[in-house]
C-alpha cells in the first residue's frame, strides 16, 4: 500500500487526515512542522505528500520548493487560502493538486486515489502508443508516423491525458479537472481551442477526425484510426 506523509500543524485536522488514510490501509506519517516533514520525506521516500500551507515554522509554498529542490514525489496542498492565485502558484511551483479547507473525508480520499493514480500511470511505462502516435511522458516528445510534432505544454498534457485513456469518451468536465486543474469548472471554450490545435498539428479537421473524435453532449475520445 502506498505510503503518505501529511505535514498540518493543526492537530485536529492532522488526526483525522490521518486515522481516515490509515482506515484505508496507506502507511501514514503524520509531522506537524515544515522541517520535520522535510526530513520525514527525506527518510522515507514516501509516495504522497499532503501538505499544509499556513505552518508555523516556514511557509508551505517554500517547503513546497524545497520539496522540488530533492523529491518528484506528487505533493497534494491542502490550503485555507481559497483565492485562485494562491492555487496557481502551488501549482506552477510543483505542487500535483490542491484541496481547499474544509475538505471533506470523500475529497481528500478521491484526491489521494486521482494522484496516486496519475503517478503510477506514469511511473510504469513512460510511452503510450496509439497507432501511428507515440507519446513519451517523460521526454514530453510526440511523434505521428515517425515525425516529431511539436506541443505546447497545455496541449501535451492533453493529448497524453487522451492517450492515456484511449478509446473512452473523456467528458469537458473530467479534462478541465484533469489536464486544467479546475476542479471547479472553467470555460468550455479553452478545451475547444486547444481541441482545435491539436487537430491541426495531428493534420486532421473536426469534420474529417481521425484520432480525436467529439462525442456530441458527451467528449472527446482519441482513438487508432487504423
Ligand atoms: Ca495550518
């Protein structure tokens, strides 16, 4: 079972994170400041991190670098601070996926499954081959029939978010949570852009797809058009 490191000063919440992820079966360690969650992490090589963001001895945002400085380990914050730029910056500084407090026992249970996942799903193999298409996560490289195409950042995540489950029908609302980290919702219209330059660089159109086929109401699904 996966092993989680929860670092929250408040010790209510530190309890109860901790007695409902041990319930589940995942080894837990619980440390109530920023140094101390370090070294746990250091020790022990976890496969989790929820981290709080308002500690008494350090800020979580710069444990959360220096976190980033030794460890690839998914970080999940858990923060007080709802305003969306607080959110975007743990984001852009490493962090895997946020809960704001207070969080339900279901949400933080659903996060920990989702990151988990998402780190396993890459750690196993590092291609995803759909056709003529090869993904590889790690180099962040595509190729379509042996030529390179080039991706921005966004539409990578994309298309190997798509990839990863090929052939199902991806709903807006799982890809904005997905790929765009918005949980909450957010504008249909940027998936369809990026949609639509994806297509483009995969030399298809809409009207005449072939690995990214819409689902009218539903998704969008790739598939091996082959
Ligand atoms: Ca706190």
């Amino acid at each position: 079972m996966a092993s989680i490191v929860i670092i929250e000063d408040e010790q209510r919440i530190r309890s109860l994170v901790t007695s409902v992820l041990a319930e589940r079966g995942y080894e837990v360690r619980a440390t109530a400041t920023a140094l101390d969650g370090l070294r746990t992490i250091v020790d022990t090589a976890p496969d989790l991190v929820i981290l709080d963001l308002g500690l008494p001895d350090l800020d979580g945002m710069e444990l959360l670098k220096m976190i980033r400085a030794v460890s690839a380990v998914p970080v999940i914050v858990a923060t007080a601070r709802g305003e969306d730029r607080d959110i975007v910056r743990t984001l852009d500084l490493g962090a895997d996926d946020h809960l704001v407090k207070p969080f339900s026992v279901e949400q933080l249970e659903a996060r920990v499954r989702a990151v988990l996942r998402r780190a396993s799903d890459t750690s196993g193999d590092d291609r995803i081959v759909v056709g003529g298409l090869v993904i590889d996560l790690k180099a962040r490289d595509v190729t379509l029939d042996g030529e390179v195409i080039r991706l921005s950042p966004k539409e990578f995540d994309l298309l190997s978010y798509l990839a990863e489950h090929a052939g199902d029908v991806i709903s807006r609302q799982e890809l904005l949570a997905e790929v765009w980290r918005q949980p909450w919702g957010g504008s249909d219209k940027t998936i369809d852009v990026h949609l639509s330059w994806l297509r483009t660089k995969l030399g298809e159109t809409a009207a005449d797809s072939r690995y990214l086929q819409t689902v009218h109401g539903v998704g969008v699904k790739l598939v091996d058009p082959s």
